[in-house]
C-alpha cells in the first residue's frame, strides 16, 4: 500500500492524518537534486522538458536514473517517464498502454480500461480538416473533472471515459496514452496516479503490490532491473 498512501497524500486526502510521517517529495525549482528521494535530473534535455510541462507539480519527482530502455535514455517520475530519442527530443513514455501497464488494478485501485470504443472514435492526423476533429473529441471525450490537470502534450488521447472506482465510487479515473488522471469528488481535487512508482515497483520487484504482481507477472518488464545500479539513488 506504500505507493497508494503516498498518491493519497498527495491528494490531500486522509492518509496525510493516518500517516504523519510520510513526505511528499519536493525540491527548490532551480535545483535538478530530489533529496527527497535521491536522484538527479542530469540530462539538459529531459530538464527543460520537465520545467516546460508543469515540474514536479505534473510529473512528480524523479525516482531513478537515466537507463537505457527501447534504445532509447529514459528517466522515471513519480507519475510518469520520459524518453530522449536519438535526435534529442523529448517525449513521456506511454506507460499506460499496451507494452507498459495495461492494468486495472493497482494496489486497491480499481481503474478503467482502454475502450476500443474511444479508440475507434479518436481523429487520425492524416484525416482532413484534423485540428477542428481532435478539438471536437478532445472537447467531447476529457471529463471536466480531469482537464484542469491534463494537457495533450504529456498525457497524450483518452483511451477511455471517466470511470469511477467499483470499490471508492468517490474516486474516478480517466485513461490517456500516457497516464491516469484521478478525482476525488469529495474535495474535487484531481491529479495523475503515480504510474512512475508502479512502473518502477514492476521492474525492480520492490513495493510491488499484489493485485499489480499478478497481472504484471508475464511482462517482460517483469523484475527486469532488479538489480541494475538505475534505481539506485545518486545523492548521498
């Protein structure tokens, strides 16, 4: 449960009261150090990305080091990851399609699925006319209670409808490319799920929960750096 306490209190909701102690990772905007949780921003490209799409507000800290994944240098956040391709530029890795974390499950949390119904509806940039169409469904598709806190350029199309949680109907979900965005409708605060945190506890086997463990046992992510010097913290 330690990943989805620390996404509680990052809400403001009563983990913050139940867990006095628990620290929310924060860093003096000019500094690329987190000693919150140990590791540096190093790459120039990945800083700029990081300050120009919100900083640790949107992406929370980071939580590993440069590693080498899909030929390309990928850092890990708290909520998401980002990659630097071979020509610089910088994109978020979308972890939470198919390859990545598909899952619904995540630690007690009940999420939503990708809907092959939003999938089939969403605009293709070769169709005509495709800044009106993408406006259209983005219009039509992004829940008001999660666009406060998106922005296309990180947390990529809906993959599905606002969903609320089977178990916590105060908790409701929206799938992107890239992310989850959360709600809690009882303080109406919204914010991404830490897929950063969960995508590290898959590849290191570390603070994985169960219910996650069981549907990620077949991914070749799978304990994949259980032991690689990426996740060990570079600040002393």
């Amino acid at each position: 449960m330690r990943i989805t306490r620390h996404l509680l209190a990052a809400f403001g909701l009563a983990a913050a009261v139940l867990l006095p102690g628990l620290a929310i990772a924060q860093s003096d905007p000019e500094s690329r150090s987190f000693p919150d949780t140990g590791y540096t921003i190093t790459d120039d490209a990945i800083w700029a990305f990081f300050n120009d799409h919100g900083g640790a507000a949107t992406f929370g800290a980071p939580i590993s080091r440069e590693m080498s994944l899909f030929d390309a240098q990928v850092q890990v956040f708290e909520n998401a990851a980002l990659q630097v391709a071979g020509d610089g530029s910088v994109s978020v890795l979308p972890l939470a399609g198919v390859g990545f974390l598909p899952y619904s499950a995540f630690d007690g949390l009940t999420v939503p699925a990708a809907d092959p119904a939003v999938a089939f509806v969403t605009p293709n940039p070769d169709q005509a006319n495709y800044p009106a169409r993408l406006t259209a469904f983005l219009n039509a598709t992004v829940s008001p209670r999660v666009a406060g806190v998106y922005s296309s350029d990180v947390w990529g199309m809906p993959t599905s409808m606002l969903k609320a949680d089977p178990n916590n109907p105060n908790f409701v979900y929206q799938r992107f490319e890239n992310g989850i965005l959360m709600a809690d409708l009882s303080t109406g605060s919204a914010g991404p799920l830490a897929l950063g945190s969960y995508f590290k506890a898959v590849l290191t086997g570390q603070n994985l929960p169960a219910d996650l463990a069981s549907e990620a046992a077949a991914s070749p992510f799978y304990k994949h750096f259980a032991s690689d010097e990426a996740f060990t913290p570079d600040l002393g």
